[in-house]
C-alpha cells in the first residue's frame, strides 16, 4: 500500500456529540430556559449517531471529519475548550459512576481499524521493524528542490527525487546532526511495529540539490501522504482503545509533541485513514535540538505543577533534573526517569486523559512484544555515527518500558499480574 501524495482540500463532517450545562439565568422567563435547553439537546443528539458511529466503527467510511485548525487554535481547543467542555457536563463524575470502558471493543479485542493494524505485531521480526513501513519508497538520489519549506520549527524543502516522487525532506541542526533525523527514524518505526499508520521515515545525506546551503547536510525524507484532507482531534476519538492507548505510547517515546497539528486524515476510495507524523520531537529532542528537561513532566501552558513551583519561590522541586546533562549532540536530554502515570504531554489531550486500566493493558502488551533485538534493530536503521549512542538509546527504552509494564501490570512475555493502574 502506498500512502502518500499532495493534500485536497478539506471535506466538512457532522459534528460530534454536544453538551448540556446548568446555568444561572438573570431575567430570563420559564421559556427561555426551556427554548435554551431543547435547542442544546437538540444539538447534543444532533451528532450522537455520529460521535458514536466514529468511535465504534472499525473503518471509517461515513461522518469523515478533518479540520484545517492552525497550530494555536488547535492546542487552544485542546487545552482549554475540550476540558472545559467536560467540568460543564460533568464527564468525570459520569465517568466515575458509570466506567469509562472504550467502545470500539469485541470480547476484550480491537481488531484492525483506521488507526492501527492490531494484528501486525505478533509475528513481527527485527529486521521488518527495522525496515518499517513502505521500505520500497526510500528515496533515490539526488533529490531536487521544488520548494523551501517556510512553516514549522524545523528548516527543509519539499523535493523530487531521480525516481519522480516528491517528499518532505527537513534538515538536522547544524549543532545537532542526527538528532532529529535518529528521533524521526526510530519514533516513526516503533510506531509502525506497533501497528500504527505513519508515513515512512529515511535518513539520508543530501548531495546534488543545487543547494550549497543543504548539500552535505543530513537530514530525513518522508513520502507525502495520498488523499489528505486535513487533521484530526485526538477528543473526537477518544472512546477508542486505540486512540487512548497511545498515551503510553507517547510517554515511553518522550513524544511530546503529540498534538493534533502532527496527524494527517487521509481518505482513499472512501476510507478514512488516521496518521500520525512528525517525530523529531520525540526522544531527546525538541524540534531538532536537545529537549527542555521539563517536557513530559508537565503541560507547557496552565500547569499547575510549574504555578506550585512559583509560589514556593523555588521550593517545590518539579521532579526532574533542571540542569538535566546533555548525553550527546546526537541523543540529546533523554533517560528512563520518568513515570508513565503522571506523564504529560506538552498540551491537555483528552483522549489521553480518558485511558483505562484495560487499555493500558492492551496497548502495554503490545508494547511487551518488541524485545531487545526489535529495538536493536530499529535504532540501527536511524543510522547513528557512535556506537555508544545506538547501546545508550536501546538500554533506556528498554528501562522505560519495564516501567510502562509494571505500571500496566504487564510482563515482558505479554502475560498480565496485578496492575497498577486501578
């Protein structure tokens, strides 16, 4: 299957379920209440076949919803619009009287869905991790610039290369070379060994652009993805399994970033296909340079942790190493201390908040099943100059997955004891 080309233009969907709040009125007649709240309810069932239909539904061919949100509106809905959302319908104490259980699950099971392949992983070998999805798409040089890339943190162009398909190429720091590239390598492959949908990942070094500011410069190249319509909220599905699950995910990865402006909605003859993209923010880095210590401990904006910390004047310690030492310009500001309950990425995500103890489970008995030679093989394909950094980078994703499965009540042979979690 290959997944990749230009984006189309946007397609409008149904809205998703609505909410109904008490308010207190001032002037307000016995027929305003009660026009005001038949018009929320109308809103509110206006879009529950369809809320549920998305999050029950294992492929998605009806109510396709994509948004064009810019990175400011999209983590403002995130942050702070989703949440508040759910304090004015009282989710959390339905939550708590009722469960939380997913609904997009058949006798304890998620099969194959628009999210993820849940049926990849078993039979997996190192050597298909390390080679990941779509191997057959790397690129062949040189690649020729069709345009600079102009949004974003990160510098690159969007190119052709001598077999005629275009990718998305974005560059190392100068300082950091290979930093994002190895993040972006190895992040996108776990992913995929874990049967999530992203687009292929390769480091290369750039020769013949025509570019002297680009050639010699090491970089990573992706395919551009067929049939994009726009990105996806992570709170429109976050009754899925799938969806909730990448928490953990994100948390043993450091993959901070994980908000909706890096997933894609592709559709292909009439399915919906949900990626996710953009990984040189995972691991140690940020952007492409070593990652802020704090990232991962706590949101970046409205924490309530970083609020104790100045008004105890520097008292309260946050709970990581402020001056955190840089392992290598290649690796950056990663190690195994961290704890996957208390995780957080860099904005609120709702869908991560909804996580279960039975989804921990699933998602970390996924996790359990790549072993020490998977990783081995995966990093090595990020094609890192220093032994010592390849030995460093598998030996603390390893320490932070035995903590994800103790925290999930999972061994590393896949079988459940007591979890944590409840």
């Amino acid at each position: 299957m290959n997944p990749f080309s230009p984006t189309a233009a946007p397609q409008e969907g149904p809205r998703s379920r609505g909410g109904l709040c008490a308010a207190r009125t001032s002037g307000w007649s016995g027929a305003h209440v009660i026009g005001l709240t038949a018009g929320l309810i109308a809103l509110a069932c206006g879009g529950c076949s369809a809320f549920r239909y998305t999050n029950t539904s294992p492929r998605i061919e009806r109510h396709i919803r994509a948004t064009k949100d810019g990175p400011f509106v999209s983590q403002f809905k995130a942050a702070v619009l989703y949440p508040v959302r759910d304090i004015l319908t009282l989710d959390p104490l339905w939550r708590t009287l009722f469960g939380d259980e997913a609904w997009n699950v058949r006798d304890g099971r998620v099969g194959d869905t628009s999210f993820c392949r849940a049926g990849a992983l078993p039979n997996l070998t190192p050597e298909q991790a390390a080679r990941g999805p779509s191997p057959e798409l790397a690129p062949v040089p040189p690649i020729s610039i069709d345009t600079v890339k102009t949004s974003g943190a990160t510098p690159g162009f969007f190119g052709t290369d001598a077999a005629g398909r275009r990718y998305l190429v974005k560059l190392d720091h100068p300082d950091y070379p290979e930093l994002g590239s190895a993040a972006s390598v190895i992040t996108s492959r776990i992913y995929s060994a874990l049967g999530y949908y992203v687009p292929p990942m390769f480091p290369i070094t750039l020769r013949e652009t025509g570019h002297a500011h680009f050639d010699g410069r090491r970089a990573v190249a992706s395919p551009l993805v067929d049939g994009v319509i726009g990105h996806f909220q992570f709170d429109w599905f976050r009754h899925r399994r799938e969806v909730r699950g990448l928490r953990l995910v994100a948390a043993w990865l450091n993959d901070t970033d994980r908000t909706a402006s890096n997933t894609l909605v592709s559709v292909r003859q009439g399915t919906a296909w949900y990626y996710l993209i953009d990984f040189n923010s995972s691991l140690g880095a940020w952007q492409g340079q070593p990652k802020e210590p704090w990232r991962g401990w706590r949101h970046q904006h409205g924490s309530p942790k970083l609020l104790l910390q100045w008004l105890s004047l520097g008292w309260l310690r946050p709970g990581y190493e402020i001056r955190q030492p840089m392992t290598s310009t290649a690796v950056g500001h990663f190690d195994a201390e961290f704890d996957p309950r208390t995780w957080k990425p860099q904005v609120a995500n709702t869908a991560f908040d909804h996580l279960s103890a039975a989804d921990a489970r699933w998602i970390a008995d996924r996790i359990a099943r790549l072993k020490r030679p998977h990783l081995e093989a995966i990093v090595d394909a990020a094609m890192l100059s220093r032994p010592q950094d390849r030995a460093y980078l598998v030996d603390v994703l390893l320490a932070r997955q035995a903590g994800i499965l103790a925290m999930a009540g999972v061994t590393k042979t896949g079988a459940q004891s007591a979890p944590m979690v409840e």
